[in-house]
C-alpha cells in the first residue's frame, strides 16, 4: 500500500523547489499533478506542473466526483484525481502530493494514515521578499497571499510535522529525512518482520 504524503505551504515558501528536489533525491516516489482552472505561468508545462483545464471542465469533474480534493484558491480551482494513487499504489510507489491547506484537510479526513508536512519562510518579511522577487503578482494579490498565509501559518498544529524553510540544503536534507523515517515506521514493515519471526516459530515448533 502506498504512503501518501501531503505537503503543504503558503504561496512563496519555497515548497515547490523543495518537492522537486525530494522526488529527485528519494526513490520510488511518485509526484502528484493537480488539475486546475488557472492559465499557466512562465514556463510551467500541461501536464508536468499542473494538468490545466477550463473551469466548466473542472466543474463537470468534481460534478462526477472525479477528485480524491478539491478546493477554489484565489478564485481558482485546484484538485487531486482519484486515479493517481490507484496508479502510485500499482507502481509500488509512494505518492507526494504538493496541495493547499483546504485540500489537505479534506484529504487527511479521506486518507488518515497519511503523512502532513507543512512548510513555512522564517518571517513575514522573508515571504514577503520572495513573493516580490518571483515577479509574477500584482501589488493586491501579494498582500492577499501574505494575508492568506497568516491564516493558514495558524493551522500548523493539524500537521505531522512543521518544516521552516531557512535554508535549501538543511530543508531538502530534513523532508528527504521524514520520508525515508515514515517509510520505516510504516506497517509496510511487517513484511520483512514476519518472515524473521517465522524462523523463531519453527524453532520453537521443533
């Protein structure tokens, strides 16, 4: 069964780098391409950064129940498609998704045993300094976004673990530690105790 790992993080928290670094560094991870209703930005790929669909179209997949969550962030949709962890789960591999705290919420209510981690800048004033160096907001939507980020900041305690992103090689180095330390307290373990124990059995038996 596949671990499903859900990380989260307000706008410019570095979350994305910090993802793509993770499914490079760690094997047999498999990352999670949302659906959304946003036109993309600079050089962002259908397909690779976000599957990218009209609103109609992803209203009529949440209307057929197509998605594992969904949520509307700035006025746009964003959701995880059911068929991605059926396809994790074939492959062996565990699955990484990158969602806003709405779907997070909705999917550790679907999926419990999945692992949240939430990752967060230093300070208001260093967010705010990487928002502005991206050059992709206007004036209001960075002030939103930094309003936005106070509110989902406060939900930190709903998270497995809390990761503040001071610096990129001590953060890629502690979210590759959290997967490979998930990985060996999950139950998938059994699988390699039980045959050690089964020798002990036998011993006994004899």
């Amino acid at each position: 069964m596949s671990t499903v790992f859900i990380i989260s993080a307000p706008s410019g928290s570095g979350k994305s780098t910090l993802v793509a670094r993770l499914i490079r560094a760690v094997p047999d991870l498999m990352f999670s391409v949302s659906y959304t209703s946003r036109r993309p930005r600079g050089h962002e790929v259908d397909g690779q950064d976000y599957y990218f669909v009209t609103r109609a179209d992803f209203q009529a997949m949440i209307d057929r129940n197509e998605f594992l969550e969904w949520a509307e962030v700035f006025g746009n949709y964003y959701g995880t498609h059911r068929n991605v962890l059926e396809k994790a789960e074939g492959e062996g591999k565990d699955l990484v998704l990158d969602i806003d705290v709405q779907g997070a919420r909705q999917l550790k209510c679907k999926i419990p045993e999945a692992v949240t981690v939430f990752i967060l800048a230093p300070s208001r004033q260093i967010l705010e300094q990487r928002l502005r160096s991206r050059g992709e907001d206007r004036e209001d939507v960075i002030d939103r976004r930094l309003r936005e980020a106070a509110e989902e900041i406060r939900n930190y305690q709903s998270y497995d673990y809390v990761l503040v992103n001071r610096d990129l090689a001590e953060s890629d180095a502690v979210l590759g530690a959290i997967v490979r330390a998930e990985r060996v307290r999950r139950a998938r373990i059994e699988d390699h105790i039980r045959p050690i124990l089964e020798t002990f059995q036998r011993v006994n038996k004899d």
